[in-house]
C-alpha cells in the first residue's frame, strides 16, 4: 500500500451537506481501491461567559435622603467573567494523512465517511450513535425594572413635567410610598375598588410591586447580567504546552482573539502522557504495514487544561491522534468468503473500537 498525498476523488467531495454518512463502494470503477483521510483531532474549547452591568439610577444622590437608602450604583460598570468552559473533542480530515485500501478484483466492501470526510466503519452501517456533549446555551438580558410597562405607568405627569431632579427625586419618593400605601389597603381589604377575586388581586398588587421597583431603581440603579457562548478550536501539535492563550475575555467585547490585548488571557496547557507505538511482533520487532492495508491510527494521550484568572475551569484526559501512528490491518480480513470482517473506527482519532467478524 501506498500513501497517497495528492488525490482528488469526486464521490468524496460529493458527500451531501446534512447527511451524517457517505457510503464508499470499492468497485470496477475505482479500480477496487477506496481513498479515505484518517482524522487529526481537534478540540472545541466552549467558553461561557457572564456578564453584569450596573447602571446608576437618575436620582443616586437623592437616595439618602428620600429613601434613606445607601447602597446604589453610583458609576457605570460593566464586567465579565467565565461561567463555565467545556472541550469537546472531534476529528476532522487530514490531508497530509490519505491513504487508499486495496483490495483484489471482484471485491465489494464499503467504507462509511462521517459528515467530516472522516471513516467510521468499514463493511457495516450499523455504527453506534456518538453521544452528543451536554453544551450551554445564551441567555439574553432578563428586562430591568425600568425596561418593564409599569415603570411608564409609575412616572406621574408632575414628575415628567418638571424641570429640576431635585423635585423629580422628591415626587418619585412620595409615589413610592403612595404605591406601597396602595398595596396595603389591598391586601387588608380596606381599598376603595378590591378587585372581585383573587386572581384579579394578585394581579393588581404585582403591577403595584412593579411600579414601585421603577420608581426605587431610579434610586438605587439597575443591575443586569446576560451569557454568551463562545467557541475557540484548538488543533493539539506533538509537544507539550505551557499556559498558552487561547483566547481572552474583555468586559465590552466578550471573548476575544489571543492577540487583543483589550481583554484577560484564557490559558490552555497540555502534557503528553502516552505517545502511540508501532505494534510488534513476539521477536520485539516492529511489525511491516501490510501491503494494500487498512490504515487506522494509534494514538497517544495527552491531559489539556483551561485556566482563567488562576482558576481551572476544564480539564480533560484525551486520546489524540497527532500524538500516535499510523498502522494498518491485511485488506484480506475484509474480504474473506466465510466470514468477512468489519471495522468501527473513532472517527475523532481513527483508532479501532471494534474489529469482528459477520
């Protein structure tokens, strides 16, 4: 068998989009030789972030002394951080990695490709269904207490008609405890116009709590937070790392690239723990790869860590293509009369899951 570095083969390229396998015949027509690239893994880094912005209220500085109130937003802030991050690891096709599988003139097995171009099975369709990573979703916003309809309904005409803060602060204060009066009589049943049951009721004391919220985050400021989702692809080479970035987190811009300084550095390390052999045979010699064969990979190992502001938020031990070999199995098993072989493959590293018989 040779390897094949340069090759183009239409019925590859025509995988369809949406599709999650291409099926591959050796046949006449491709000369009984299938053309396939084994995987390298990548890992996508899932970043979370949250972030919080505090906007004071337009009468802050009458807080004290209308409400009695000390604890608000005095300035504008916005500030982010990483909620949770996740890696997900796949196998996408190599191109520095093709090889064809020959097999003798008459010979009809198939080849399964995933939606990446990548093998997953060899003279079988049942290939187990891979199991989906649990990944976060965004979250937009909830709405503030002055971006709800009752903080319109609790600015009265006298306070919108007035041109100093200062009265405005004063007749938003009376209001708020106009509102909280209101509430009482409500709930004692000493109002003027009780609402007829008590749905109606509760209804009326939520428009009322509503109304008084605007009326104090014109005080006291607004606090609001909303999470984004980022993903950052990560292709592992052969060698250790060392608190790389990867990514950074700025407060205005969310996740960023390495090289924007305008944000805080995400870290990813990785420590080879195994690298993958060539098999052997009982002398201890490495074994020849058989002629025409089936490549499929054996990988290494490797542990890959992400660190944000000294604290690590993922770690994961991982088989990795790039940090193995490349072997092959004797075309001959898959073709054999009596009981001919098939293969599932990793399609995240090309290495064997499970070779058997029919």
């Amino acid at each position: 068998m040779k390897k094949i570095l340069t090759i183009a083969m239409a019925f590859m390229a025509l995988a369809a989009a949406g599709q999650t396998t291409t099926k591959l015949e050796a046949g006449k027509n491709n000369e009984y030789g299938l053309i396939y690239s084994l995987p390298r893994t990548v890992i996508d880094i899932v970043i979370e972030t949250e972030t919080t912005v505090r906007t004071p209220g337009e009468f802050s500085n009458y807080a004290r002394r209308y409400l009695n109130v000390t604890d608000v937003v005095r300035t504008p802030s916005r500030t982010s951080t990483v909620k949770s991050i996740t890696l997900v690891p796949r196998g996408v096709a190599d191109q520095d990695n093709r090889w064809t599988m020959q097999f003798k003139s008459g010979a009809t097995p198939f080849l399964m490709l995933n939606e990446a171009n990548v093998p997953v099975s060899l003279n079988t369709e049942d290939i187990p269904e891979a199991e989906a990573a649990v990944l976060p979703t965004p979250v937009a916003a909830a709405p503030t207490p002055l971006e709800t309809p009752a903080a319109l309904q609790a600015v009265t005409q006298e306070m919108s008609q007035s041109a100093s803060t200062s009265k405005r602060a004063e007749l938003a204060a009376q209001r708020i405890f106009e509102l909280r009066d209101n509430r009482n009589d409500l709930i004692s049943g000493q109002a003027e116009n009780t609402p007829p049951d008590g749905r109606s009721l509760q209804l009326a004391l939520d428009n009322l709590s509503a109304q008084e919220a605007a009326l104090t985050a014109m005080f006291a400021g607004t606090e609001s937070r909303y999470t984004e989702v980022s993903t950052v692809t990560f292709v592992p080479d052969d060698e250790d790392i060392s608190n790389k970035v990867i990514a950074r987190l700025s407060a205005t811009e969310g996740i960023v690239s390495a090289d924007d300084l305008s944000g805080e550095p995400i870290y990813l390390s990785m420590h080879v723990t195994e690298r993958g052999h060539l098999p052997k045979d009982d002398k201890g010699e490495v074994k020849k790869f058989p002629k025409g064969g089936v490549a499929y990979n054996i990988p290494g190992n490797a542990r890959i860590d992400i660190d944000f502001r000294g604290k690590t938020f993922a770690e994961l031990n991982i088989p990795i293509a790039q940090l193995g070999v490349t072997f092959g199995l004797d075309p001959r098993l898959f073709t054999d009369k009596k009981a001919p072989a098939y293969l599932l493959l990793d399609p995240t590293t090309g290495a064997i899951i499970t070779l058997g018989t029919k």
